[in-house]
C-alpha cells in the first residue's frame, strides 16, 4: 500500500495586462499552484493537505547564482512559506538545488520516500515572479513596491547551488558563463557535425519550434501564446532580434513569465484513505537522473549521452519503447535541448504526438528551474483523458549537465527503484573514450570546432567566443576575440569559422584566437 502515485497537479500564471492582475509573489504563486492540486486530488483539500509530511520545492532564480539578493525580498524557507498558506506542517522542508532537472528530480525522489514507507503525502512546488519584480522595479516607485521578505524559520534541507561542474576555472576566465553563450556553443558543433549551412541550421530549428508555438497558442498559461510560422522563427526582424548566434529571440526561452506549479504524490494506502478516485492517479513507471562533466570534457558537444541515456533508462524501466509514448514533453530552453534527444531516438520536429504538452519554454515560458514542474501538471491531465497511455517528461539543468526523465501512466505500476549508477557509467564511458584532452593555456596553430558571436541590441556583432582544437595533439581549448580584433570577429560573423584554421595564444586575459597569417 506504499505505491507511490500522483493524486493531484495544478498550475497559476498571471500577466501584466491580465483583467485582475494581482501582482503575486513567488509563494503567493506556489501556494495558489499547491492549492489547485490539493483540490484537483478529488478529495477534501484541507484533509489531503494534513497529511502532507514532505513539502519539496524548486528554488527560484533570484536565489539560484553565487551572491544574489531577491530585489523585493524572499522568505528564509520557502516551502514552509508555501505550506503555512495552505494549511500543512510538514516534518521535512527541502529547497533543490538549481536546475530545470529539479522538478522531475524531486517528484522521483518523492515517489521513493513514499515508497519506503518514510513519506504519507508529498508536494512538489515551484513558481517564479519574475516578469512582476522586473515591472515593479521599472514601472513602480520605490515606496510603492512591496516587500515580499518572510522570516519562517524552521527545519529546511537547503541543498545549495549545486554549481561545481556548471562553473570551470576557464568558463569563468573567458565570461563562458550565460547559458545562451553555452548553448550556442553545442549548436554549431550540432551544425558541424550535420554539415548544414548557418541558414539551413537557422531554419532547422524554426522547423523544430514553429509546431511548439502552436501548442502555446492554445495554453491558458501561456506567457506568448502566439502562433509563430517557421518563416516568423527564421527571419531576423526588429522583434526577432539575433541574441547569439545562431540564436534569434523567438528561439530562447522566455524567463519573464509569472507563473506556480505544484504535483501532489501520495501512497497509495493513504490515497484511499482520503478517498481520491481512481480516475485522478497516476503512477511513474519509470526514471532516470543521469548527468554530464564539464562542457570541455565532453566527447560531442553537440550531443548529450546523459539525456539520451535517462530517457532510454527510464523507458526500459517502464517496459515501453520511445513509440509506445502518447505523449512527449521533451525540455525546449534552446533548440538543442530538444535535438539531443530527437537525434538520439529518430523523432521528427513534426512527430504527430508533438514534442511538448505546454508549448515549450520560449512560448509557454520559463520559470526559472520551474518550468518542468508545468511540463508534469499538463502531462498527468493529458494521460487521465487517455487512461492507459504512457507519457514523458525530459527535464534538463545547467548546459545540458543534468538530465532527469519520468514516465507516467494511469495504469497503476509497482516502484521500480532502477539502476541510475549502472546508466551513468555508460555516459561516463562514453566522454572517457572520446573526449579530446583539454588544456587551460593554448598556443599554436588550430580549428574552430564550434563559435558564436554576441550582439548588441541594435544588430552589430560585440564579441565572439571559439572553442577550439590544436593542430598539435588535437587538445581542446577555450579562447576568446580580443575586442579590438575587427578581422576575427569578422571571420566569426560574417563567414563559417567552423572547421577553419585559426591562430591561439594564451595571456594575462585568456586565450586568445586570431586569423591566421
């Protein structure tokens, strides 16, 4: 009677210009998410909420960098926070670490408390403000603006950052550290190793995001719930700005979003007990949280063993193949994320199941860490319409560093614990293998494995970053363009560095890459 199963899910969201716009905060939003799902169980809300011993929640992004202050204030324990809104005491209090691996990674970690007897009802919550803090800190004066700082106390597992393999020594020294730089990166090696051109690429990916937009258009919570054609994704336009390359803003996701979501797991005993109908469970049947090394230690930076392997895993533990799905959330904060899995089971930008149950972080919106605790609440009321059918949730963190996978069902399912440590030794085989040695200080001659530039709001390119090989025992490096060096930029730009000789020297500021001769 200690199977664990989903009971209830539930999600908020509210914009700026929404008829009764409230201006909620991050608990205000969780707590509201939290309540939905207590009432989606089917019980009595504030029976189910008694029960709940393990409040598990997703930290938020002004919490989730070395140093950062919450700008209008936070609480010091925001899953207690959240708890005493909607009526529970939990007996532990967890804050996960960063990552948009988190939420699925919590529900797994829940489902196992339940099932070994340590846990009755758990809640899994997560909500982001970041679109109403950015308002309120622009468009609000000062003595106006609320002050959201709540001082809870009380027992709280803060599990920290969780940084060590998101931050390198030579990612810090060349400012490699915003994830639309990184994320770049893995897309022009995914470009060099499909030979496609910069325009054939650009289009691959609106190929890809165009049906995601259509799936946000139709989303009541949706942060741009706007139908885009590939054309509109493809093109550079004043809305569409180029960000980095190969990356146009319709192709990023989209953080300033206000939006909560909140999962309700229970053991099966207790759920009846409450007396949840059969009709409101859902069950993991399978799961998977597998992770990579550090960016330069990677075998393919166009490739994630550890996205492919968790999925591949959790499928296995659940006894299905990638086409017995119904349906698919596979996470979407750049393009990349969705094609490291795509490439690795065969699916199609148009498979007729869709790729995203929510319409994707660049049009549904990314809350932060949050976003696949959404992905959960869509795929759970999905499955319910079609009892029997089998859905995925792909949940990734950091540069493609972490990667957590469920399957879900209505038909009930025993736990199966799984064997994850078995499944990273096959990602870790694979970058020992293959992986090219790296080293900090380069000099000599190379070629460009993969590049990006930045640019300025107004168009004009203002930086480039290489990663690139030595001609003299194929080690990898990490360098930069020297600001004032026009000529390299220009290559970066304006032509296909990929695959093209460049010169390396190291210095007080880094490496450094030139045009040769």
């Amino acid at each position: 009677m200690t199977t664990p199963v989903v009971i209830g899910v539930g999600q908020v969201s509210e914009r700026l210009d929404d008829p009764g716009y409230r201006g909620r905060s991050p608990v205000d939003l969780g707590a509201d998410a939290a309540r939905a799902a207590l009432a989606d169980t089917g019980a009595d809300p504030a029976a189910v909420a008694a029960r709940v011993d393990l409040v598990a929640a997703v930290r938020q992004f002004e919490a989730s960098a070395p140093g950062a202050v919450a700008p209008l204030g936070a609480s010091d324990n925001y899953p207690r926070s959240v708890a005493a809104r909607i009526g529970a005491t939990p007996r532990t209090a967890v804050l996960e670490v960063v990552g948009g691996q988190s939420p699925q990674r919590l529900v797994t970690e829940a489902a196992a408390a339940i099932a070994a007897g340590e846990v009755d009802v758990a809640l899994v919550v997560g909500a982001e403000a970041m679109s109403t803090v950015r308002h309120l800190l622009t468009a609000v004066d000062e003595a106006d603006r609320p002050d959201w700082t709540e001082h809870v106390g009380g027992q709280l597992d803060d599990r920290g950052l969780g940084l060590e393999t998101f931050i390198v020594p030579e990612q810090v020294e060349h400012d490699v550290l915003a994830p639309v730089l990184q994320y770049a990166l893995f897309e022009h090696a995914r470009r060099a190793r499909l030979g496609l051109s910069r325009e054939a690429y650009r289009r691959d990916m609106a190929e890809l995001f165009a049906p995601f937009s259509a799936v946000a258009a139709r989303h009541p919570h949706a942060a741009a719930p706007t139908e885009r054609t590939v054309d509109d994704l493809a093109t550079p336009s004043v809305d569409n700005r180029p960000i980095t390359d190969p990356f146009l803003r319709f192709s990023v996701a989209r953080e300033q979003v206000n939006q909560g979501a909140a999962v309700v797991l229970a053991a099966s005993g207790v759920a009846d007990e409450l007396g949840v109908p059969d009709d409101r469970r859902v069950y993991l049947h399978g799961h998977a949280d597998l992770v990579e090394p550090a960016v330069l230690d990677r075998a393919d930076l166009g490739a994630s063993p550890a996205a492919d392997g968790a999925v591949r895993h959790a499928l296995e533990l659940a006894g299905i193949g990638i086409d017995d799905l119904g349906t698919l959330d596979l996470y979407s904060c750049f393009p990349i994320a969705v094609r490291v899995v795509t490439d690795a089971f065969g699916l199609a930008a148009d498979d007729p199941r869709g790729l995203t149950v929510t319409g994707g972080l660049p049009f549904f919106g990314g809350p932060g860490n949050d976003y696949s605790t959404h992905a959960i609440v869509d795929t759970v009321t999905a499955l319910r319409a079609r009892p029997g059918t089998f859905g995925l949730v792909g949940a990734n963190g950091g540069a493609l560093h972490k990667y957590s996978a469920g399957i879900y069902s209505t038909s009930p399912a025993p736990w199966r614990p799984g064997d994850d440590l078995a499944a990273q030794k096959e990602v870790d085989a694979v970058h020992a293998r293959d992986a090219p040695g790296t080293v900090s200080r380069a000099d000599g001659d190379a070629t460009v494995e993969t590049y990006t530039v930045e640019y300025e709001r107004d168009g004009r390119p203002r930086g480039g970053v290489v990663v690139g090989r030595l001609h003299d025992g194929g080690r990898r490096f990490l360098a930069r363009v020297a600001p004032d060096d026009a000529a390299t930029l220009d290559l970066l730009a304006a032509s296909d560095p990929l695959g093209q000789p460049v010169q390396v020297r190291s210095g007080p500021q880094g490496n450094r890459v030139t045009r040769p001769g």
